[in-house]
C-alpha cells in the first residue's frame, strides 16, 4: 500500500477527488517523493527527470488523488499556474542541498505565492526539505529561514526535512497534510449542515 492509499484512509471521504500539485525546481527530487506515493507494486525502479510535466493517478476505496509532477527546469516552470486553481493541495520540494539555487526557489515560491488563484486560498502547502542524507544538507529550520516561511500568514504549511530515495520524512509530512485536509473538510461540512439548517428553518416559519 503506497502512503497516499494510507492518507485515503485517514481521511475518511467518499468519493472525493484531490488534486495534489508538486513543484519545486529540477533535480530536487520531486518525482522519487511522487514515486514513493505510490502503491508498492507501481513504483518504478528508476526515476527519470521530468520534461514539461506529468500525471499520476491514484485510487482507493474512497478517495481519488490526481498528482501533478511539474518539470522545475525553467522553460516549464510557466506551465505551474495553470493547474493552481484545481488544486487542494501543494506539496513544494526543496534540494536542501543545493545552496546556490535557494535564491531561485524563494523567487519561484514567491511567485506561487502571490498568484491571484493561490493568494488568499487557505491551501495547505507541504514543504519538504529534501536530500537531507547529503552532506551539504541544510536542516529544515535554516531552509524555513531562508525561504522566509514565516511570513506565510494565508495558508497552513508545514516543512519537514525528508530523504525521498529512502522513503524518510514522507510520512510525517503526509501525516500534516492529511490532519490539515481532515479539519478543512469537516469545517466545510459542519458549514453546509449549519447553513441547510438555517435554510430550513427559515422556510419553516415563512410558510406557517
């Protein structure tokens, strides 16, 4: 069972489809965290970079995720924006051992950021300080520092430091994000229940 099955679970939804979009540059190891997602008997024993961007689909018994790899080579990076809107969920991948690129993922980030369909969408975005079994590896705090993630004030995130040839960090992550779709989901039902009440009620005494 790959970790997005487990996450199906959790959450507890029927019929419900999840577009989980992954960005982050090239080479940061996006695609072996989507390959670790996946059920154990489709992973693929080798991991090519991805040109432009690709599809994966999962499902389980109650839910359906469409993940979104995008290629984070520059001339793809202009294809992001045009699956922002359908999006429930961002997972943003970070070579935490590349320091000579962390100006270039705080710009790109930036610009997400400030994209009129994500800002102000209280979108969960899970960041995953990755190649941490490197030598050169930051810790997630210094990376959190340097992207100035504090200042996200919007939207829930979470970063943790991760090695996705390994498998490790992943799980802690996906733990966030379910827990933060769970809550989300729950508080659009209870506003749905709340507002068919307050309907209700109010047809009730218009028709006595």
């Amino acid at each position: 069972m790959g970790l997005l099955d487990k996450l199906s679970g959790w959450l507890g939804l029927r019929k419900k489809e999840v577009n989980v979009l992954c960005l982050g540059l090239d080479n940061s190891g996006k695609s072996t965290i989507i390959n670790q997602l996946k059920p154990a008997n489709t992973q693929a024993q080798e991991i090519v970079p991805t040109i432009g961007f690709s599809i994966e689909k999962f499902k389980s018994s109650s839910l359906s995720f469409t993940v979104f790899d995008m290629s984070g080579q520059s001339r793809y990076r202009s294809l992001w924006e045009h699956y922002y809107k359908e999006s429930h969920a961002i997972i943003f991948v970070i070579d935490s051992s590349d320091k000579l690129r962390m100006v270039v993922t705080k710009e790109e980030l930036d610009t997400f950021l400030n994209h009129e369909d994500i800002r102000g969408k209280r979108i969960p975005v899970l960041f995953f300080a990755n190649k941490m079994d490197l030598q050169d590896a930051m810790s997630s705090v210094k990376v959190s520092q340097m992207l100035c993630l504090e200042n996200i004030k919007d939207k829930p995130w979470h970063i943790c430091a991760s090695n996705a040839v390994r498998g490790e960090g992943l799980q802690e992550g996906l733990d966030w994000l379910q827990g933060t779709l769970s809550a989300q989901h729950t508080a659009h039902i209870t506003t749905t229940k709340n507002n068919f009440l307050n309907m209700f009620v109010f047809l009730f005494f218009l028709y006595l």
